[in-house]
C-alpha cells in the first residue's frame, strides 16, 4: 500500500513527465510548422514584397468620388495620413504592448496556449497587432483546436520575420490597409468611409473607438446592426484609452455619452453617383486595359490594382440629372396611374401577365411545395400586404401577387444623357430611376425616335437646296408605293402653307414627309450616318416621323453636329487614369480629331430653326413652365401611339436628351395631350436646365452666334399663308380635298455644296 509520501512523489513525477512531455510535445509542434510541414511558411522575401488587393476608384471631372471597383474594398492609405486618435484607441483595446514586444506578446501567448490545450477552451484574444497582420495576409485554414494552435504558430512564426524586415510603424501601415471592417471592406480607409463617410485624417475619438472596437467581431460589433452592442463595446475602448493616459477622465466621460453619429454609406456598384455610367465604363475599362497596354507598357487588374480613373462627368450635373428624373417620374407616374383608373391596361396582354407570373420566384416555390394549380391560383390572387418601390422609395400596401406584376409592368421608366457641346466630354449619365431595382440602361436602350428625327430630314433637305422660308402645302399624300400609307398631323388638321421652319417648329408631318419623299432617303441616311447613328434606317416615308429606333447615346451625339456648328463629336468619358503610385498611366486629353459632315452655314441655320421648336413650337414649355432665358434648341419626339416621348436639345454650352417610356411599347397614355414628348420627356431637361442656374458655367445665359457670326440661310419670314387660289384649283379638278398621289422613291438628286446653290451651278 502506497504511503502519503510516496503518493505524493508519484504525482509529482507524473505531473513533471505531464509537462515535459506538453513541453516537448508544444516544442515538435511549433518546428514542425516552422518547417512547413502543415504547409509552406513565406521567406523573407516574400514578406518584403507584400502586395495588397487594391480597389480601384473612380472619380468625376471635379474630384468626387463615384464609386469602386474591387475584388476586395480596399483603398491603402499612409499611417501619416490617420488621426492619432485611431491609432491610440487601437492599441489601447487591441496591443497595448506593441511597442515593446518583438511580434509576439509572452504573456499573452502562454494564456492562450494554456486555455487551448490544458483547459480546451476557446483560445480567444491573445495575438499582437503583428500576428493579426500575418492572419489577415494568410488567414486560417482550419478551425479546430488542433488547427487553431497550429495556426497560432504559423502566425508567431511569420510575425517574427515580419519584425525583423518591417519597423513598427510599416507594421501598423500595413495591418491598416488589411484589416477588414466585415461587409467585404478592407482597411481603415474603406471602413471609414463606410461607417463614417469621412477619411481616417478626420475620424474623431468616438468614430475611431468605435471602429477600433469592432476588430473583435466586425460581425457582432457592426454599428449598423447592433448599434446597442457597438456602443457598448466603444465605451470599453474609450475607457481603456484612459486607463492608459491616452485622454483624461473628463474627456472620456463626455465621449462615452455621445451617440454612435453613423453615417453608413454603402460602397455597392447600386451605390454612388451615376451607377448606370459606372456599369457602362466597367466593361469599357476591361477591354481598355487588356487591349491597350499603358503609358508605362505594364498590363493592369482593373479589380486588384488600385487605380484611379478621372471621368468627364460632372458630378453637379449628373446630381441635377438624377434629381430632375426621379422629380417628374414622380409626378408623371401618379398622373398614369390616375389614367388608367377606368380601365384595364393589361386587357389584351392577360398572356403577358401570365407568363410573368409562372416565371417569377413565387411561383417557383409554391409549385416545389406541391400546391395544386388552383390553390397556387387563388394565392396568386389574395391580397397581403407587401413592401413595393415607387419613385419615392419603399412604401407598404395590401397587394396580391398579381398585383405586384401589374405594378411593376407599368413603371414608367426615363434616361437622361448629356455631353459638353464642344468636344463631345459625357458630363451626366442616369439610366434609370433606381439602379438598385432597374437595372436596365435607358440610355442604351433602342426605341423609336418619333419627331425628335425630324431634324436630319430637314437639315438633308437644306444641303440639297430648300429653304427655310420655302413653303409647303399641308395636305394629306397616300403614299400607294408603301402599301397605301398615309401620314397624319398630329393635332389632325390640315390646310393651307407652312415655311419649312414653322413646319418644323410645329411639328407638321405631312410636310416632314414631303421633305423626304422629294429630297430621298439616301441624303438623310448619309448625314445621320456621319453624326453617330448606327441603328438602322428603314428606306419608307414614315422613317420622316420617327419610324427608326435609336438610343440617347446615338441621338445626342448626332444633334451635337447642329451644336458645333456641323463638327462631328464622339463623346468620350475618361479623361485619365493612374495607378496606385499616382503615375500617369493613359491620357485621354487628346482624345479625338475635328470632323466636319454639315457645313457650317446649314448647322447654323438648323440651330436657329430649332430655336423656334423652343421659341414658338412644341418645346416652348421650357420658356413659358420653366421661365427659361438663353439660348435653347431642340426637338421633341412622340413615338407611334404615345409609347416613347424624347426631347433632345442643346446650348451653347451642353448637348442633352431624356426618353420616356414604358418596360413594353403597350405601358403609354391614350391621348396625345398627355403621352406627347413635350409632356413626358421635356419637363425633365427644364428641370435640369434649372437647376443649372446655381452653376455659372452652365447657367444658359450665353448664345450660340450674334449677329455678325451668322452666316447661315434666311429664316425671316412669316410661319403660315393661306391655300393659293391655283392650289384649290388643282385639287377641284382632280376630284378630291385631300392630295392622293402615288409616290415612288425618285431618283436621288445630287447635293450641291451651299456656296454651289450661291453661284447658281
């Protein structure tokens, strides 16, 4: 039988070959890491060249920030360039010891090997801002117990060698900008920005603890969704910050009362200004950076490189864009809703509704649950209530899922697209009302141009020698040639004689047509070929009304030859790119050569007769709504049964357009009083000019020629004349009021050069 005292050597030789054998058993583990046999340690010089993933930003002509583009939401910044205050709060909650240690805090490393192994309890805490910057360059790949110490070696290990190659404060440079904020941001400057909306140079105490105290757990300590908890745990900071003589007693009581202040702001590619633009110019980077190899002949990651794009948009005008468009769809939608009230806009497209509906993610999971096509039916047709998006933002109403699809289909949608009248620079983009909802670029998107056409009918009719106080006759042709098509004004009246200019000004149709069907098709397709148009041309006389589809983009930049004076602009939105060093790496300034295709006297002359369409025509909301001065041109267009309304016009300063419309041709109004251009998408560049008031640059005060720098045709003269007595005669005796003829395409006539027609060859 054993004795106490021999009890007691037992135990005591057992709990000495307990901890020699832990000793020994901790001592092959580390080694066994150090050599790489749970995986290859980084050497020296790979640690000296630690290259971060570096989102890259994209900025507007005057410095905003629009937006990034990342792999990682990383953004470096230098340790000079964050407030004191950070890095205090950082040590205080996170490494108190940091200067003082060689990467690796002994007391704190023993705690955690005791709870890991001998007391197997969760590690926790413990690893020096050094180790954290070694998990956060190869973070961990296992998460078991064995795996945790192993890799708590792996990190002490790559600690001490980032000690020997870095100082203490590259250590804190580099822990910065690799640190993660959770809600895929990386480094205390997307963080800040994130949470604070400011940089870390101007955090203030109770930002900076509170991002300080969020390294714990980026999750739990998120101050956006559990604002109580961040609190809490941001006081705990501020008070360590006094425990070490970092701030005063006094200071740190009055921090600890003040609220989080957050300021969230989400870096999305849905967030930003001009995230349509930005969408476009992502796809447009990647081919530029794999095709064209740099200034400095090296290829760059657009997602991974940290460069810094300079656009042409003006973030000023592109929030006067976004803000005229959400204004009048809002007003515009009520005033649709309102108009269908009475009647059923999807009467004849219940087909459509159908198809959406067994398409859509709710019908998917009734039918996985095996409910029978009645029940899914009668679901489909009960009301609850629901959160929908309107142009005013998220609203709750009693809706069945059929209803949901009702009232998506008959969004009205709108694009708005601008550039700088001299060099084609883009300086607003919006494609939409909500990127976030629709994602569908109503710049891009191909509708039927209705009048907003009309210009290069008329500008091909002057280059072949009419003028605009020529004066046609407003009667109604069939054109047998074109299956009997006939062309109709839109107000339905007919009579008498219209100047080339008034037609234009009010729009008049018969005489549009008229215009082509004498001058062809050919001159017309040339001229539009040459300002920008790509989309097709249809050789019919409705092509006269708009019977062709284009988008803002197309037709912007093809009214912008009237605007220069007949100079071709090809608009460009990049105006330069560096990368993260701040390196010029491609230069856009000179980023196209000057083209003429319209002589300067027909672009002249055009300007000043699209001037009447706003003086005394369709667009002359914008002087009378809008109480607008300066000189303004343009057009508006209204596509066939009201389902697209445009307007496209400049200044002298901006060329500019906005389409209205409905997803499908079918969403429109019924009446012209309501569904017109000059109704749906006009009220939305007043509104844009207006704002431009508070921008003296763009303030629409300048005019685009005085009097002595016109050199175009003769446009004074009267709008209207009666019938001629010979005219009535003609049409007695052919036996009809209305003028039936038929019509073939002529011959096409030469175009004569005006200084031609001058001299009368």
């Amino acid at each position: 039988m054993l004795t106490k005292q021999k009890l007691f050597k037992f135990i005591g030789i057992g709990t000495f070959l307990f901890i020699l054998l832990f000793i020994l058993s901790v001592t092959a583990l580390y080694f066994s890491v150090k050599w790489g046999a749970f995986g290859q340690i980084p050497d020296k010089e790979i640690l000296a060249d630690i290259r971060h993933q570096t989102a890259s930003r994209v900025y507007s002509t005057d410095r905003k920030l629009m937006g990034v583009y990342f792999a990682e939401n990383r953004t470096n910044t230098r340790l000079e360039q964050i407030n004191p205050q950070f890095i205090e709060a950082l040590l205080a909650i996170e490494d108190i010891r940091f200067y003082e240690h060689n990467g690796v805090d002994r007391r704190s490393l023993m705690r955690v090997l005791v709870r890991s192994i001998l007391l197997r309890q969760d590690a926790g805490g413990g690893s020096t801002l050094t180790q954290q910057l070694a998990k956060n360059l190869y973070p961990r790949q296992s998460a078991s117990r064995l795996g945790l110490v192993i890799s708590k070696f792996r990190e002490i290990i790559i600690a001490k060698k980032l000690e020997s190659i870095y100082s203490k404060e590259e250590i804190l440079e580099l822990y910065l900008n690799t640190v993660t904020f959770g809600e895929e941001t990386f480094g205390l400057e997307a963080g800040s920005r994130r949470f604070f909306n400011t940089t870390p140079a101007n955090l203030t105490l109770t930002q900076s603890a509170t991002l300080a105290g969020m390294l714990k757990g980026t999750t739990s300590h998120n101050p956006r969704l559990y604002p109580e908890r961040a609190k809490t745990r941001r006081n705990l900071v501020i008070s360590q910050m006094k425990k070490y003589d970092y701030i005063s007693a006094e200071k740190a009581e009055k921090a600890r009362e003040q609220p989080l202040g957050l300021m969230y702001r989400s870096d999305t590619h849905t967030e930003g200004i001009a995230p349509y633009f930005r969408q476009h110019l992502r796809s447009e980077l990647q081919k530029l950076l794999e095709s064209t190899p740099a200034l400095d002949g090296n290829i760059y990651n657009l997602y991974t490189d940290g460069l810094k794009i300079v656009t042409t948009i003006d973030s000023r005008l592109q929030k006067a864009a976004d803000k005229a468009v959400k204004k009048h769809l809002t007003t515009l939608q009520k005033q649709f809703d309102l108009h269908w009230t009475s009647s059923d806009l999807f009467i004849q497209n219940k087909v459509l509704l159908d198809r959406m509906w067994k398409v859509s993610e709710h019908y998917e999971k009734l039918t996985e649950k095996g409910l029978s096509e009645e029940k899914i039916n009668q679901i489909r047709h009960t009301k609850t209530p629901m959160l929908i998006h309107t142009h005013e933002g998220m609203v709750e109403k009693e809706l069945s899922p059929d209803d949901s699809i009702r009232h998506y289909l008959s969004f009205l949608h709108a694009g708005f697209f601008a550039i700088d009248a001299n060099d084609g620079a883009v300086r607003a983009w919006t494609g939409g009302s909500n990127y976030r909802f629709f994602q569908y670029d109503h710049v891009k998107s191909k509708r039927q141009t209705g009048s907003a056409f009309k210009p290069f009918v008329y500008a091909a009719a002057l280059q072949n020698g009419v003028q605009p106080c020529d004066y046609y006759r407003n009667v109604q042709t069939v054109y047998e040639a074109y299956q009997g098509w006939r062309p109709q004004n839109i107000s339905n009246e007919y009579g008498g004689r219209y100047s080339v200019q008034a037609s234009l000004a009010k729009s008049i149709n018969t005489i549009a047509v008229e215009l082509l069907m004498q001058n062809g098709f050919k001159p017309v397709e040339d001229l539009v070929r040459q300002a920008g148009i790509t989309s097709d041309i249809p050789a019919k006389p409705s092509l006269a009304l708009g019977a062709n589809s284009a988008n803002l983009l197309e037709m912007v930049q093809a009214y912008s030859v009237f605007a220069s004076e007949g100079k071709a602009l090809t608009p460009y939105y990049i105006e330069s790119i560096y990368n993260s060093d701040g390196q010029l790496i491609y230069d856009f300034s000179n980023h196209s050569e000057e083209k003429y295709v319209l002589e300067t006297e027909i672009a002249q002359t055009m300007t000043k007769m699209l001037q009447k369409v706003v003086d005394e025509g369709t667009a002359n909301a914008l002087r009378n709504r809008f109480q607008l001065s300066g000189d303004i041109a343009g057009k508006t267009g209204t596509s066939q049964n009201n389902a697209d309304g445009w307007f496209v016009g400049y200044t002298p300063e901006l060329v500019f357009g906005s389409w209205v419309g409905g997803s499908l041709p079918f969403i429109r109004f019924r009446s012209s009083s309501l569904g017109s251009g000059s109704r749906t998408a006009l009220p939305i560049c007043g509104y844009f000019l207006q704002d431009l008031a508070n921008h003296p640059e763009y303030n629409n005060k300048s005019i685009f020629f005085s009097g002595n720098e016109y050199i175009g045709l003769n446009t004074d003269c009267e709008a209207y004349r009666e019938e001629r007595f010979v005219d009535r005669f003609r049409d007695f005796f052919r036996g009809d009021s209305e003028r039936t003829e038929r019509r073939e395409l002529e011959e096409e006539k030469p175009r004569r050069r005006l200084i031609d027609r001058i001299r009368g060859r």
